[in-house]
C-alpha cells in the first residue's frame, strides 16, 4: 500500500473524525490537528508527484479558505479552530472541490445549527445533565461546533477529488 494511499484514506479521515470528536465534545479543533493535516498533505503531494502548479493551486486555495475564515473569525462569526480546519481542508481539496466542500458544510452546518437551537430550546433530560460537553452544548451563551459540518462536508467531497483519485491510481 503506497504512503500516498495511507495519508488519503487512513489519515484524512481519522483527523476529520477527531476534528468533529473534539469539537463536539470540547468545542476545540487543536493547532496540532491543522499542522497534521498540513503536513499530511505535502508529503502527499511530493508522494503523488504535485509538478510547482498544481502545489501552487492547491496552497492558493488553502490560503483564499485560510484568509477569508480569519476574516469571519475577526468578526466574531466562526471559531479559530474552525477557521484553521477549513483552511487545512481547503489545501488537500484545491479550487477543484472547494465550492462544493464549503457549498455541503454551509448546508450541513445551517442543519446543525438548526438542531442545536431545537436541542437548547427544550430542558436536558435529567441524567444527561451530569454531560459537562452536552451541558455546554445545551448552554444559550455558546457556539456551535461547526467543525463537525466541516468535517461532514470534508469526508462526503473526499472521494470527488483530485488528491483522492491520484493516490487510488484513477
């Protein structure tokens, strides 16, 4: 099984699981997650044998996704962490696959934003209270944990891209 075939489908998924895990739970994306997904994709693509334009295309599109994120996360709109996971995201995908990546977590995350406002308009069952993740969860005053759409949205576009059907051999 080739490095390429690992990183695609072992390791992208796996940190896309953890990113929703974590933010679920902790409504945290950690900085090593990102860096892991960074990582994971250039070895892919010196693996995958990326030539200087399409590496070039594909860290434009990280730092369009990276840039504008920031900006919603100056804004007081989305988490750091989720700006920093869309971006990582953005990189694997390329202009490719960007639209329709952010195109599903937009629509997944209106989804998810609209369940968790049905969850905090009714009292926790008494045993799940004792959940500090699902009290915070519950709690009027906080986020969403977006990075579960983004996650979501990731794994669905995965098998659409380019990075997917190179280290397949398609």
């Amino acid at each position: 099984m080739s490095l390429s075939l690992v990183l695609v489908l072992g390791l992208f998924p796996l940190a896309m699981a953890y990113a929703a895990a974590s933010d679920l739970v902790s409504m945290t994306i950690s900085n090593r997650l990102c860096m892991i997904l960074i990582a994971g994709f250039a070895i892919c693509a010196v693996v995958l044998g990326f030539d200087l334009a399409k590496l070039g295309t594909h860290l434009a599109a990280g730092a369009l996704v990276l840039t504008v994120s920031f900006g919603l996360f100056a804004a007081g709109w989305i988490g750091g962490g989720d700006a920093k996971l869309a971006a990582a995201t953005a990189l694997w995908f390329g202009f490719d696959q960007l639209m329709p990546y952010l195109s599903i977590a937009g629509l997944l995350g209106g989804l998810l934003t609209f369940a968790i406002i049905m969850l905090r308009a009714r009292p926790l069952p008494a045993p799940m209270e004792t959940w500090p993740w699902l009290r915070r969860l519950h709690a009027a005053n906080e986020g969403v944990p977006y990075g579960i759409a983004l996650a979501f949205a990731a794994l669905l576009i995965l098998p659409e891209t380019a990075i997917w059907h190179a280290a397949i051999g398609v």
